[in-house]
C-alpha cells in the first residue's frame, strides 16, 4: 500500500498565527500601560552648614568683652600718663578693659625701635592698632620716626591713580612694617570749598569725579600692602566752613545734592573694598538735626542701606566739639543707635562701658544691636589675621 502525506492544512497555521500575533499586540499594550516601578530614593546626609568663627568668638564672650570690642582708645585713656611702652599698668587695665584698638599720636612714638616693641606687645592682645598717617600735614609716623615721607595727597592729583595707589601702597607698607596694621586713611572728602581748611590739601582733588577714581585706587594700594583703610569723614567734610574739632560744622546740602557731589569717594571707595568709614561730626540740616554719627538716617539709612555697606562703621573721635556735650556714655549710646559700630577716642573707658550696660538692661540698646557690630568687628579682625 503506498503511503501519502496528507496535505498541510493551511487555514489552521494561517489562524494560530492571526492569535499568536494578536495575543503579541495585547501583552504590548498591557506592559506599555503598567506603571513604571518606583525606585524608593536612598537618603543622603544633609551636610552641616560651616560654622561662622566670628559667631563662635562671639558666644564666647562676656557682656563686657562685647562692650569694649566697640572701643577705640588712646591708650592714655587706660593709664593717665603717656604711653611709650606696655608697663604692668597698661598690661593690667588691658585684662581689664579688652578694648578693640588703640589710636598711636606722636607722643607715642619716640624711635622705630621704640614703637615696633610697643606695637608688637600690643599685638598680643588682638587689636587694632591704628594711626592716622595720611601724608602731607597729617603724618604721625613721617614726622617722628622717620618713615618715607610724602606730601599731602591734593599735591599728587596730577598723577592719576598709579600715583594714587603706589602712596597708598607706600604709606601702609611702611605702617605695617612698625606693626600698625589700621590706617585711617584715604581721606573721602571732597575740597569743594576753597575756604575750607579743615580738609583743604587733605583731599585727593577738588573735583568730585577726580577724587572718587583715586580714592578708589589708594584703597586698594593700602590693600596692597595688607593694611585695613578707613574712609573719612562721612558724608563729607569738604564743603563745610567750621572744623569739627572746634564746633559744629554744617553741610548744606540735600540728600539728593549729596548723591550726586559728595558721596562720589565713598561710592567709590566701598566698591573698591574699604573696610571702615568713618562718620564725621558733620551735621546735614536738610536730612537730620543732629551730627551724623548720631543720625540713623544717615548712618542706617544711607551708608548701610543705599550705598550697601556692610564693613564696619566708626566714629570720629568722641572728644570733638561737633560730637556735641554730653558725658562720652551718652555720645556713645546715641551713635550705637544710629547704627554704628566702633567708637573713637573714649576718654572715659568706664563711665562708656558702664553707659552701654545700662542702655541694654533698660532696651534703649538691644542685645542684637551690640552683637551685629561685635560681628563685624570680629570678622574684620579675623580677615586680617588679627584673631
């Protein structure tokens, strides 16, 4: 018998492949609308925010410590008699009254020697050790212990600010070298007018624009050379007709006349990067009627808000006639509210000292307020080197 193949029954492959396919086509659609598996995320460490040294310093701090960080002293102010060398009563009114800096005159300095030994006891104790050396009439170190002398900075105007900035430069390399390490200089003023004399030739130019380019530059030739600079004296002191030092001198201008004339080299010198400025004894009728280190608008208001300065703020010194009457507690408490930070030959360290106490325990003064300034003075001190 012969064997035949049957025939392959094509319709039957021809539908188990339309079912297979079909059954393809429904798993596709089914996987496509599965969710997609949520991976739980694994959880990291916040990292812990780097602690501020300042504030660090600052809760280690007494309530009177904090007090005397807003001081700036003659060191006369501690012991009644010329100070030319750190004796056991300096040494002992220093534990006593930490104070933030001392301001060095001629009488300090006797020879290079001398100074240097001084200045380097004094770095013992983390000051700022400061001195008005501006060059020309305003000279402590060029006129006692024989650093390079230069004349007053108006002489220069002409040579630009390369001139500008190598003075600079000059002046505080030749301070840090006899271990200052505060100069309170440039002068920000403007000698806008020809009577006074006050500022006069203490100023960079007479012209507003001219003075902000080199003002600019000198602060950066003290930085330069690793000093702290301070500008001087807020909002301007070129355009008065009194002295500060001997009564109440007057800027008659508005605010908007100051934006545009005499706040030009502070503008100018806070972009460059100054550390300080100093408020002067000036009074602004047209803004407040009182001497500016005392106005809030002006020192709150103005410096630290609309011009964003965010170093620290100083007086000029307190014994002057345009700081007004009163005992130096009383000038201090009033500039603290105003806004600033560091207060300026203080003849009375005690009385001050006892003065701001007594303004926090009654809240005429914060515990805020004494802290922010502290702050600053602190992390200016650790910019430095100083702590």
């Amino acid at each position: 018998m012969e064997n035949r193949i049957s025939p392959v029954p094509w319709a039957l492959v021809a539908l188990l492949l339309v079912i297979l396919a079909g059954l393809v086509v429904l798993r596709l659609f089914a996987a496509a609308e599965e969710p997609e598996p949520v991976s739980t995320p694994v959880p990291t460490a916040t990292p812990s925010p780097t602690p501020d040294p300042a504030e660090r310093m600052l809760k280690g701090l007494t309530q009177q410590e904090k007090i005397c960080q807003l001081l700036v002293i003659h060191p006369e102010a501690l012991t009644g008699k010329t100070v030319t060398k750190m004796d056991e009563t300096l040494e002992a009114a220093l534990e006593e009254y930490p104070v933030c800096g001392v301001l060095l005159d001629n009488a300090n300095m006797k020879s290079r020697e001398q100074l240097t030994e001084l200045t380097e006891a004094l770095q013992e104790h983390d000051m700022l050790i400061t001195v008005d050396e501006e060059g020309g009439r305003v000279a402590r170190l060029m006129t006692s212990v024989g650093t390079t002398w230069l004349g007053s900075m108006y002489s220069y105007r002409n040579g630009g600010t390369e001139t500008a900035y190598q003075n600079a430069l000059t002046i505080g390399t030749d301070l840090i070298a006899c271990g200052f390490n505060t100069d309170f200089a440039p002068v920000a003023d403007v000698w806008s007018n020809p009577k006074n004399t006050v500022i006069g030739d203490r100023a960079y130019s007479d012209d507003f624009d001219e003075a902000a380019e080199l003002v600019a530059a000198a602060v950066k030739g003290f930085h330069e050379a690793g000093a702290i600079c301070c500008l001087k004296h807020f909002p301007g002191h070129g355009s008065t007709l009194t002295d500060s030092h001997e009564g109440t001198a007057i800027v008659d201008q508005t605010l908007e006349e100051l934006r545009t004339h005499d706040l030009k080299p502070f503008v100018s010198g806070i972009e460059a990067g100054a550390d300080l400025v100093m408020v002067g004894h000036l009074t602004v009728p047209k803004v407040d009627d009182v001497p500016a280190c005392m106005s809030k608008k002006l020192v709150t208001n103005l410096l630290r808000k609309e011009l964003g300065f965010d170093g620290v703020i100083i007086t000029d010194g307190l014994q002057m006639a345009g700081a007004g009457s009163g005992s130096d507690g009383e000038k201090a408490v009033k500039c603290l509210q105003a806004g600033c930070d560091l207060l300026l030959e203080v003849s009375d360290v005690k009385g001050t000292v006892d003065a701001i106490q007594a303004a926090l325990d009654d809240g005429t003064l914060t515990q805020k307020r004494l802290d922010e300034s502290v702050l600053r003075v602190l992390r200016l001190k650790l910019a430095y080197g100083i702590l």
